[in-house]
C-alpha cells in the first residue's frame, strides 16, 4: 500500500511540475501589445509630395509659407496622402487622427474629408466627414480635426487614403495637415 501511495504522490507531483513550468512558458510568451504612432504632416509648400500636389499654388489665402492647396470649381479630389499599411506601420492601424486648417470664403454645402481603405479587388471602407459641420466661419482659418476607428482589421497590402473630396466644386483653402495613424 506504502508503494502505491508513493508512486501515486510521485505522479502527482509530476503533473504539478508540468504543469507549473507549462504556465512559467506561457508568462514568458505572453507579450503585450506594443502602441505605435506615425505621423506624418505637410504644409501646402512644394516638394512635400501627397496625392493632390496640383491643387497647391501661392496664394494670398495661406496659413502658412507661401502655399495652400486651392479647392475650386475645376477640383473636385484635393491633396491627400495615399500610403500602404506596412509603409505606416508594421502593426495594423486601428485608428486615424485627420487634422487640418480649412479656410472658406462661403458657407460649404458638401465638402468633405475622406479616409478610405482598398484592398486589391477595390474599396472595402469609406467614411466621409462633413467640413460644414465644423466650419461655422467663413473668410478665416478653422482647424479642423476628425477621428476614424477602423471597424475592420486592415491587410499590410491595403492602401489607406485621406483626402478632401469637393462633389458640388466649391471654393475654400486647405493648410497645414496633420495625420496621426496608431494601432
């Protein structure tokens, strides 16, 4: 009897040992989720290459520098920035932060600011967000900021493109982006 006691406390101390060092490895590989950031900005001055890059000119309606990117009646997609997710980060984006200066010398009907998301075959997100809602002045400058979380899980492949899109051709200026990708 004092044999298969022994035997039986051997065994269980052996599945006690497994079992501690099985939770000691999964500790070990259990790593948290490391938070990135990238930003990338521009300022209508030339040479900072963005989608758009016609629609900048010197004008006497600017922010800053000498430039801003003019939308009018001949432009209906303005300056943006189009980059593949693993050009952003090796992490998914999850989250997009749009900021931007916006100056309007009438009130805007229908401009917007758009972040889309396309995979090989085509568009797969597209969220637009009215200019009107937050351009209450005209004849000044108005920062503008839009917050977009990614309902979907987005391919390293995949092309992320924010830009302003001006379906009834009004007029207003756009300075000074700023646009925050995080996971």
């Amino acid at each position: 009897m004092q044999l298969k006691v022994n035997k039986s406390l051997i065994g269980a101390f052996a599945v006690l040992v497994l079992i501690t060092a099985c939770e000691e490895e999964v500790k070990e590989k259990k790593v948290e989720a490391i938070k990135t950031k990238k930003v990338f900005t521009n300022s209508c001055e030339p040479n900072q290459v963005w989608t758009g890059e016609e629609t900048i000119s010197k004008n006497t309606v600017k922010r800053s520098g000498d430039f801003s990117s003019k939308m009018n009646k001949d432009v209906e997609f303005g300056m943006g920035l189009r980059k593949r997710c693993d050009e952003i980060s090796k992490f998914p984006t999850k989250k997009i932060i749009v900021g931007l200066w916006i100056n309007c010398p009438d009130s805007l009907l229908d401009a917007k600011i758009v972040v889309s998301a396309d995979d090989e075959k085509g568009n797969i997100f597209w969220s637009g967000f009215p200019i009107n809602k937050s351009v209450k002045k005209t004849n000044e400058w108005v920062y503008l900021e839009h917050t977009i979380d990614f309902p979907i899980a987005l391919h390293p492949k995949n092309y992320i493109s924010v830009y302003v899109w001006n379906p009834k051709k009004e007029l207003f200026y756009v300075d000074d982006w700023k646009i925050e990708f995080s996971n």
